[in-house]
C-alpha cells in the first residue's frame, strides 16, 4: 500500500510535465531511464562481473518468468510511471533486445551500485555511473536516428521523459565506506554534496556528451525532466534500527537534496523552455515509513 500511494504520487507530477511545457497535455512518447538499484530493470544481470544484481530468488517472485533484474518482487516506481503515461515496459540497454523498434518508446539505462561519480559501487564489480548512462543514451538517440526521419526526431524527443533517480549511493557505497575510498578523506559533507552537485548539473545539461553546447542540446528536443532525490540511505534494512530510521544517515543524504532542489529551480528559471519537475521522494519515503499505520501497513 505504502509504495502504491508513492508511485500515484510522483506519477501525477511526471504527468504535469507536458503542462508545464506545452500549456497542454501531450502523449508522451517516449521515456529515459537513469539511476541505481531502485529503477535498474534488469542492467547489471547482463554483466558476469558483478553481484549487484537480482538475478536470483526471492527477487521477481511475482513475475511470471521469475526473476527479471528487478531489486523488487514485481515491477518498480518506473514501470509504474511508464504504464500511467501510456507507455510498455522499456527494455533495459544491456538487453540484446534494445534495438530496432524496441527502443521507440524509450530505454533504461539505470545499474545497482552506481551514482554520480565513476567510482561508486565498484566493490560490487561492474557498475554503470551516471555519465556512462548517459553515453549510453547517446547511442541510442544515434539508433533512432536511423529509424525517424526529419523533424519527427525533434518532435519524438521534445515529447520524451526524461527520469533521474541517483545519489544516495554515493554516500552509501563510497563516501561512508572510508576504508575503501578516500572521498571522506578530502572533503567534508559540505564539500562532497557540492562535487556531487556540481556533476549533477553537468550531466543534466550535457545529456548527449559535453562537446555539444547548451543551445544545442535544446534544439535536439529533451527537455522533459523528472527528477528525484536522493533516496534516505537511513531507512533502508541495513540501516535502520528497531523500525527507526537512521537520523544522522539520512540528515547527509538531505544536504544533497537541498542543494539539488536549488539547482532544479535555477533550471526551471533559465530554461524555460524545458520543463523540470522535481519530486521529493525522500520526504515521500521518510513520511510513509513513518506514519506506515496511515496507509495500512
């Protein structure tokens, strides 16, 4: 119950983006996919080299195939997205299926284990960081090429959702794990949540490769973005301790999300014809978990 009530509430905002944008409701056409364990759709079950992955039992028990890649027992916050805006389920990009027509309706790129920077996760083996995601993307916007014709790629693409969902393992599997990494050992929570910003931003505003100006990457047409925060780290059930969350834990994974906040506003106001919806699903999450009795639990 407690995810049902989360997935409706951010799939109302994914749907007032074509509002925002176009002062009209607009079919989406397609959707992109990029973050960690909590949209990963079946990425990382590809790789040999790596055990960030559901490919096992109890992972997928309501699925009628088993497990899928999936880290939930059936389908994700995603899926759920996709399907009230009228969208399949998308193929993830390791699949040897994301090709062809398969991908006219959008892909996921998202991996377990990964976040901002290129090192996070990589105790668990192969991961796929956020500016890989978004290189990967790059291929596929050179797929569809191919496959739309004229201005029906610009049209295609300025009607495309674009979903982000990364940050919290950053804190999880890197800066907190001092043993293993030296993001602690440079810089302080301030410090390391303004890095995480800084490439954030970027990432946002180059998400067809960074030799391509701003301008030009509003003429290519993805201007449709949900953005997620960071996931509360403190909650989670490594975490948390006689069914409370960890304050400390999830008060660092909150420094990000200020900040993150600031940016999607600075991008709402200098873009504006793009539309930046921002959800804050740590207060979503942090709030059912705590009031879980509300909703039925």
């Amino acid at each position: 119950m407690m995810m049902e009530v989360a997935c409706l509430w951010i799939s109302i905002i994914a749907a007032s983006l074509a509002l925002e944008a176009n002062g009209d409701a607009t079919k989406y056409t397609a959707m992109y996919v990029f973050g960690d364990s909590l949209t990963d759709a079946g990425n990382n079950k590809y790789f040999i080299d790596t055990s960030a992955k559901a490919d096992h039992f109890p992972y997928g028990i309501d699925f009628s195939g088993g497990p899928t890649g999936r880290f939930s027992n059936g389908k994700i916050l995603v899926n759920f997205i996709a399907e009230m805006v009228g969208l399949p389920l998308l193929p993830s990009y390791a699949d040897v299926v994301a090709k062809g027509e398969s991908i006219l309706f959008g892909v996921n790129y998202a991996s377990a284990g990964a976040g901002i920077l290129r090192d996070t996760g990589y105790l668990f083996g192969r991961v796929i960081p956020f500016e890989e995601q978004i290189n990967n993307l790059r291929k596929t916007l050179g797929q569809l090429r191919g496959q739309l014709h004229g201005n029906e790629v610009s049209r295609y693409l300025a009607n495309a959702l674009v979903f982000v969902d990364i940050g919290a393992n950053d804190y999880l599997n890197n800066y907190l794990l001092a043993d293993y990494y030296l993001s602690s050992h440079i810089y302080n929570l301030e410090q390391f949540a303004d890095l995480l910003i800084t490439l954030y931003r970027k990432h946002i505003l180059t998400p067809i490769g960074s030799s391509l100006s701003t301008q030009e990457i509003q003429g290519l047409g993805l201007r449709k973005f949900l953005i997620l925060e960071a996931s509360p780290i403190g909650c989670g059930p490594i975490t948390i301790h006689n069914m409370k969350c960890n304050a400390t834990l999830n008060h660092i994974v909150a420094m990000f999300n200020t900040r993150l906040k600031s940016v999607v506003h600075d991008l709402r106001s200098n873009y504006p014809g793009s539309a930046f919806s921002y959800a804050p699903s740590f207060q979503i999450f942090t709030s059912l978990f705590d009031n879980a009795e509300a909703y039925g639990d």
